[in-house]
C-alpha cells in the first residue's frame, strides 16, 4: 500500500456532498483519508463494490489520535459511516432508480494486527472515481486542520464554486448546508461562529 501523503487528492461528487451534511468533523476526516487511498484508475461504472485497507496508525498520525486509541476510534467512525445512510436520486445511479446507500457497506476487522478493511457500496463508487463534472476536488492536507464539521461543509461548498468566483446563498440555506439550522439566530452570530 502507498503511504499516504498530505498531497492526496479527495474527489466527491458533489450529488454526495449535498447529501453529507450532518456529518461528524472526525466523519469527515475518516471518509476524506479512505478516499484518498481509492486507485484511481478504477472503473466506476463496473457495478462492483470496492474495499480497501485503512492504514490505522498512518490515520491516527495524519489527525494526532492517539496510537493507543485509533484502532477504537477507527472502528466508531466505520460505525458511524456504515449508519449514516444518503439517498442518491434516480440521475445519480446506476440504474436511474432512487436508492438509499449507506457511505460504507462493510467493516472487516483483524484483531490484534491493527488492520481495518471498510467498503464502498456499488452505487457509492462513481460518486468518488472516475468523475468527470459536477464534482469538488481538494488536497487532504488542506482540511487537516480545520476543527469543527461547519467549517468542512463551508470550504467544501466554497471548493465547488472556486472556478465561478463567487456564490450567493439564502441564510436559511447556508445554514441547513453547514447543518446548523436551528444554531446562530442573529447573522452576526453566524458569521462569526462558522463563516469566519
């Protein structure tokens, strides 16, 4: 396996952008390293689910977890990941038709080796290889430091706009993009707390 490298590129369509908005920070981080490791000369209309090899210590190093704990906090993120179910519409699938996925499908675990295996459902593969428009593009070493989920969700959302230059949107829908409706009634307080 290839080490990973701060250079690595993560690529999301952004169908499943818009669809992880509730994601955790620590969600976030390990969905973004996993996809870094994907080969990028898969074929992704091949209808075949694609597993991988998570590198626990390289994960606990690229975020400063623990050693001792990053097998445990890898298998609560696979947890998390493998729960966190997204609905694809019909002219994102391979079929046409409107499916409910989870962002991944399987964990698979050897005790005592520290390796973790997750894998990515046949209908999440063309969301993450082989994209060729509509999707957002960034180095991991880019978001490593970032500390909350908002502010992921925010240069996410800046990242798919960066070649316009320039977005506008509702309050209301920024808000519900950064999963924070509800939070930040006054706009000042917004600003500061997530776009700032």
């Amino acid at each position: 396996m290839e080490s990973q490298s701060g250079s690595a590129l993560v690529v999301k369509s952004n169908a499943l952008i818009s669809a992880m908005v509730d994601l955790s920070l620590m969600g976030n981080r390990f969905l973004a390293f996993a996809i870094t490791l994907l080969p990028r000369d898969l074929d992704p209309l091949s209808g075949k689910p694609v597993e991988l090899e998570v590198p626990v210590l390289e994960f606990a190093t690229a975020f400063e977890l623990d050693p001792k704990n990053a097998y445990r906090e890898i298998e609560a993120l696979a947890d998390q990941l493998q729960r966190k179910i997204i609905t694809l519409q019909p002219d994102q699938t391979l079929d046409g038709s409107r499916v409910k996925v989870g962002l991944i499908t399987r964990q698979k675990y050897r005790d005592g080796e520290g390796r973790v295996w997750i894998r990515f459902d046949e209908e999440l593969v063309p969301h993450l290889v082989g994209l060729r428009e509509q999707f957002t593009q960034y180095n991991i070493k880019d978001v490593y430091q970032f500390g909350r989920a908002s502010t992921w969700r925010v240069y996410e959302i800046l990242k798919q706009y960066k070649s316009a230059g320039k977005r506008e949107i509702d309050i209301e829908d920024f808000k519900r993009m950064t999963a924070t409706v509800g939070k930040y009634p006054r706009p000042t307080d917004l600003k500061r707390f997530v776009i700032d």
